[in-house]
C-alpha cells in the first residue's frame, strides 16, 4: 500500500498520506535538481547514523551508505546480536545506547518487534527498512519520472526521508 491514514507503531514504515507522498516527491525532485547541477547540498553533515542488521552487504545497505554519505553524514554499519527473544533490559540497554551514539538508526532484515523495542528505547528515529525495496517510500522512486535512472530516483527519495526525520 502506499498512502496510508492508519497511525503506526514507532518503528513501522510512516504512513504516506498524499500529502507526506507529495511532501516528500517535491524534496526528492530538488536533490535529484541539485545532484544533476553537481551540488549535493551536505544537509546531514554532523550527523552519526548507523544501520543495525544481521549481514554485513547488501544493496540496501549500500543505497542507505550511498544516500546518506552525499548528505554529509557519517554511517555506521553494525552487526546485531539481538534477536525477538533477547532479554527485554538488553533491548533497552542497546537501544539507549544507540540513541547515544547516533542521530537516527536504520533496523534492515530484523523482525518487526525487535525494531519496534529498540525504537520505544532510543529517544532517536528508528527506521524499519527504510532502503529496503519493501518499504513505502520505494514506490515513490517510481514518481519522479525518467530524468534519471530508477536506482537513483530511489536514493533521492531516501535522502528526502531521511532529511524529513532528522534534519
């Protein structure tokens, strides 16, 4: 589904309303104007993000890499030893201390709970797959039309995203 009117839980993909769609294709199409003019503008610079999952590559984990190095910010890729039967004080302990640690957290290939754990935790943005091709805003990438590839269209809509939760 991709526009959605039902509320989420902390963790789960936003709800995309036309308007929070719409909000977030206008951005995307200023990015991908100022990535063409070769001026990316640094709008994370300062900003720690990290991603939290159990394998170390993958394409969403590049386009996540990718989309937020160009804003400026520094990622951090780490391995995570949780799992949905982990004791609930590890949870919150890891959680805090990610929310320490870093501006926002993306959760990829992790069960829904954990995510929803770590993100009533960490006092951070906690995305649920955000680069992930399952997650809403993919659709979106869609919208922006033939000026560029499919693949890229995808990054700038990742960059609005990100630059609507943290900046």
């Amino acid at each position: 589904m991709l526009f959605s009117d039902e509320a989420c839980g902390p963790s789960a993909p936003p709800p995309l309303t036309p308007l929070k769609a719409t909000g977030l294709l206008c951005r995307a199409r200023m990015l991908r104007h100022a990535a063409l003019e070769g001026t990316p503008p640094p709008l994370l610079r300062g900003k720690n993000l990290g991603v939290l999952r159990e394998t170390q590559d993958s394409e969403a984990l590049a386009l996540f890499h990718r989309a937020a190095g160009e804003l400026g910010a520094h990622v951090a890729t780490m391995r995570s030893s949780l799992s949905v039967s982990s004791a609930p004080q590890e949870v919150r302990h890891t959680a805090r201390m990610l929310g320490r640690l870093y501006d926002a957290v993306e959760c990829q290939d992790m069960a829904p709970a954990l995510v929803q754990q770590i993100a009533r935790h960490a006092g951070i943005p906690v995305y649920d797959g955000a680069a992930m091709e399952s997650h809403p805003t993919a659709r979106l990438a869609e919208l922006l039309g033939d000026q560029t590839s499919l693949a890229d269209n995808r990054r700038f809509v990742l960059q609005a995203f990100l630059l609507e939760s943290i900046a």
